[in-house]
C-alpha cells in the first residue's frame, strides 16, 4: 500500500515536472521569437519617465516578421477619469519624444519602421507611424512620426500639435476652426470625420489644393 502510494507520487511529480518544463520552454521560445528590446535601455528609460496625464507606457517590441519594424505602447491610466483634451496633449507628448529617440543614434532607432499603439477607451486606439501605412513599406524609408490613424480631438484647432503630419485619419467632436488646415504644410492625404457643413468642405478643397480629402467617409478631393 505505502509503495503504490509512493509510486502515484512519484508520477505525479513526473507529470508536474514535465508541465513545468514545457511551460517555460513556451515562454522562452515566445520570448525569442518576439524579444522585448531591453527593457533597461535609454528608449525604455526615457518613455517611461514621460509626465502623462492619461496614459502609461507599456512597453516597445520588435515585430514578429523582422527586427525592422518596432512597436510601442501605452495604455490608459483610468477609464473613469478620461479626459480627451488631456489625452490629445499626451498623445503630442508621445509624438515628440519618440521623435527625439529616432533622431538620436543611442536609442537605435534609425532606419526602423515604427508602430504606436496608444490604447484609450476598450475598443479604441490611436496608431502613430514613422512611415506610410497606406502604402507598401518596401517601397518606403521610415522617417519621423508623421501618419496618424484613429486620432480623435475634441476641438479641430487642437490639431495644430499634429500640422506637420502627411497622412491624417481624425475625428472631431467640434469643428471650431476649419481655417487651421492653412498651417498643414505636409499633409497629402485627410480622412475627418465630425459635424463637418458644406461650407467646411468647400473651405478644405480651397486650402487643401494638393491633398486627398475624405469628410465622413465622402470622398470630396483625390
């Protein structure tokens, strides 16, 4: 009796070793095959030092196709003390320190294609490119954080944090200022979706003479 008893146990301990192992030989492999760049380095340190309101920084990691294309991520503090006009400013905040990071060798970042991921409200997400994701990046160089999809403003005049930007998916909560896309100097491509009126739309396909224009999902300028 005590023999097989000993013996169950021995197979249990077998058993629960052998979970163990390939348990941790599957985290290890999931490790390898998408390695978080350490997390102690100058780009970690810098964005988590970053003095948010709304958000928090998650973590950056290579994509799984190549080493090439890196993605970051930030996550929302607290749904219950959302606040838009908040988030549009850490959203710039973000933008402008990654910027510095792709500009500065010792984060080494250059030449990589660059994925944001700001996380909001469940369901929601701001993205942040350093390269167009309309188009096919073999055909591309990655530059600065310059294309924006799913960007949200509560005042359009908000966007002139955003007015050196090439690709912009945005929507507005109030159309306050139509006037400001005068200082969009870069823009190529606008997808705006708000409580745009006929006489807004006019008013774009004047200042936006060169620029695809998309106003709740009307195609009104190619």
């Amino acid at each position: 009796m005590i023999r097989r008893l000993l013996k169950k146990k021995i197979i249990y301990i077998i058993y629960f070793g052998c979970v163990l192992f390939f348990l941790l030989f599957f985290i290890i492999i999931q490790i390898l095959k998408n390695p978080v760049i350490n997390e102690y380095s100058n780009i970690d340190e810098k964005l988590h030092n970053l003095n948010l309101n709304q958000f928090n920084y998650y973590r950056t990691e290579e994509e799984k196709r190549s080493s090439d294309y890196i993605y970051m991520s930030f996550h929302l503090k607290d749904f219950d003390k959302f606040d838009i006009n908040e988030c549009t400013n850490d959203i710039n905040n973000i933008k402008e320190n990654i910027n510095e990071c792709i500009s500065d060798e010792k984060y080494g970042l250059y030449n990589k294609f660059i994925r944001v991921m700001i996380h909001v409200r469940p369901g929601e997400m701001v993205y942040i490119y350093n390269y167009n994701f309309l188009k096919d990046q073999k055909d591309q160089e990655p530059e600065k954080l310059l294309y924006y999809e799913y960007l949200f403003v509560d005042n359009l005049s908000s966007l002139n944090y955003f007015n050196d930007c090439y690709v912009l998916n945005v929507s507005v909560s109030n159309i306050d200022n139509i006037n400001i896309f005068e200082n969009f100097y870069n823009i190529e491509y606008l997808n705006i979706s708000g409580p745009l009126t006929e006489n807004d739309k006019q008013q774009l396909l004047i200042i936006l003479t060169d620029c695809t224009v998309i106003c709740n999902g009307e195609i009104v300028s190619k």
